[in-house]
C-alpha cells in the first residue's frame, strides 16, 4: 500500500508524522471518507466541498486547490491498482509545540489512503440491524458543530462504547432536548406511511452525502421526504428505520431500544432505496 503525504506516495511502513502534529495533540484537523466503485469515486467532488467547508471554520487552509485535491485522491487510488476502494482524506494542523496555538504550526499535512473495501456482513443488509439510543447526546451545535467533520470524534466515540458495551453496533444519538440526532457514523431515517422522514441539520446531524443521495432518490422515486424534529416515539411507531452512511450505504433497522420496528425485517422502501443506490454508485462520482 502507498500513502499519500504532502505531494509524496510513502509506503505503508513509512507513511508517518509527527508526534507534534495537532491532528494528534488535540484532533486538530479534519477528514473525509469516499468510496471508489468500479473505478468510480461516488460523489467526490461534494466529499471535497464539505472537506472544504469543515477547514474554512477551522481556518485551516488546505495547501491545494479542490481540483488538485480530487487529482490527488484519484492518483492514490491508480496507484494502488484499486478499483473499489474506501479512501481517507486527512487534513491535519501540522506540527506545531505543546501549546494550543495553530498558528504555531507552520504546515498543514494532507494524508490520502486508499485501502480495499472492508464489506459489512450481507447478513446485517438482508436481516437488518439492532440498534439502541445511548445516553451520550450529539454535540451541540452551537459548540461544536457537527457539520464541521473534524478529527475530533470523541462524542461519536462515546455514543459507540456505550453501544458496543450493551451488545450492538450502532447507537443513536439524541440531541440535548431528547430528539433524534444521527448515529455515530451515519444519518438516520423513518418510514412512516410510504414517506420518508429525517432530523434536519439543526438538530445536529452532519449533512452526510448518503443522506443527499436518498433525497434525491426519494424524491425521482415520488417518495414524500420530511426533513423533521423526530422523538423516540415517533422512531418506535414507524413503519421503517433505516442508516445512511459511505462505509455502511443503506442499512435497515429492525430493532430498536427493544421495539420491533414494523414487521421486524426490512421494509419495501428500504429494500427499493438499496436497489437504486446499487445502481447509481459507479455512474455519480469521478473515474479514476
Ligand atoms: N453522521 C456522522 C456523524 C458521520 O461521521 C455520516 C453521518 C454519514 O455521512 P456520509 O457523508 O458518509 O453519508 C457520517 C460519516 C465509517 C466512518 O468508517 C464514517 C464516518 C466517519 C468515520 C468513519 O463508518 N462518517
């Protein structure tokens, strides 16, 4: 494997920074995770925007244009002769001393990995998934907005060890009314009445690029789309639940909190937005 740091492809044993950096010392940086179909980079250029748009807040100018950056990520992909592929765009403050100062650090570092696909069982598409809420709530917005994809993950990181410690994969987030926010690493939908319904970005859920695309297969489909304030209640009583997310797609729920959502396997609408996903992965995007 070949990583890409700063303009230079560096083996796998290699590819190393400093232990100075602030991505490291305080997850001062930011981060994107693409995934290559068929040769096909789904949606890269709204993967680079929001990269961008998550380091203009934290004024951490990315020493490359956005079509430098999308030629960087590709040229990663070529060269380690892959065709599907699940790639990481890190951009971190750079090195700098021990103070919290970013201004102390001079170059930001830009790291791209591309690495083979880590498939999730097809059993958990074809079943469904378990999942319940944890009492660590979303990040506040108006502290750390959760539109700013930073490598400052501690709050998905809790919601996750409280998920796994009870037994599941997945947890959903409220927010700090109780509302439902997202999970630790993809955005959440409802099912009710053949139309469709998702926390809106206020509530503190990122703007993930999975959860555009099934808007806009909603809405070619003529599914209705609510973007709501959604309770718990609301989630128990619907008819589907679904996650969107890069690495997982689309993944139904069957079970939460200990409730059967509708009859407990994966509903008609869930099962149709997978089939249409399928289908549009190697077309929307840039080839390599
Ligand atoms: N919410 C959060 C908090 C996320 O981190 C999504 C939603 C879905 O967004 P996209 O744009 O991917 O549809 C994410 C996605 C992983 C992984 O390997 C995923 C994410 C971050 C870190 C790891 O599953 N982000």
């Amino acid at each position: 494997m070949k990583v890409y740091i700063n303009g230079k492809f560096f083996a796998k044993e290699e590819a190393k920074i400093s232990v100075f950096d602030h991505g490291l010392l305080y997850g001062d940086g930011v981060f994107e995770g693409i995934r290559c179909y068929n040769g096909v980079v789904f949606k890269l250029e709204e993967h680079i925007v929001r990269l961008f748009e998550s380091a203009h807040t934290l004024m951490l100018s990315i020493p490359l244009t956005k079509e430098e950056m999308i030629k960087a990520v590709t040229e990663t992909i070529k060269i380690n002769n892959l065709r599907d592929a699940y790639i990481r765009v890190v951009i971190t403050r750079g090195q700098g001393d021990l103070g919290l100062d970013p201004y102390k650090c001079k170059q930001p570092i830009v790291i791209i990995i591309a690495d083979k696909v880590a498939l999730y069982p097809p059993k958990m598409y074809k079943e469904g998934l378990e999942i319940i809420t944890v009492p660590t709530i979303r990040n506040l917005p108006e502290a750390l907005n959760p539109q700013i994809k930073s490598l400052n993950y501690l709050n998905n990181i809790l919601a996750k060890i409280e998920a796994v410690n009870a037994g599941y994969q997945e947890a959903i987030m409220l927010d700090s009314m109780g509302y439902i926010a997202e999970c630790t690493g993809d955005n959440i939908f409802l099912v009710k009445r053949n139309e469709l319904y998702t926390p809106p970005q206020c509530m503190g859920t990122l703007r993930g690029i999975t959860r555009d695309t099934v808007l806009e297969l909603a809405h070619n489909l003529n599914i209705p789309v609510h973007e709501h304030v959604l309770t718990r209640h609301e989630m128990y009583i619907s008819d589907e639940v679904f996650l969107t997310g890069t690495a997982a797609e689309i993944v139904p729920v069957v079970k939460v909190d200990g409730r059967t959502i509708g009859s407990g396997k994966p509903g008609k609408i869930t099962l149709r937005l997978i089939e249409e996903f399928r289908k549009i992965v190697c077309k929307e995007g840039v080839k390599i």
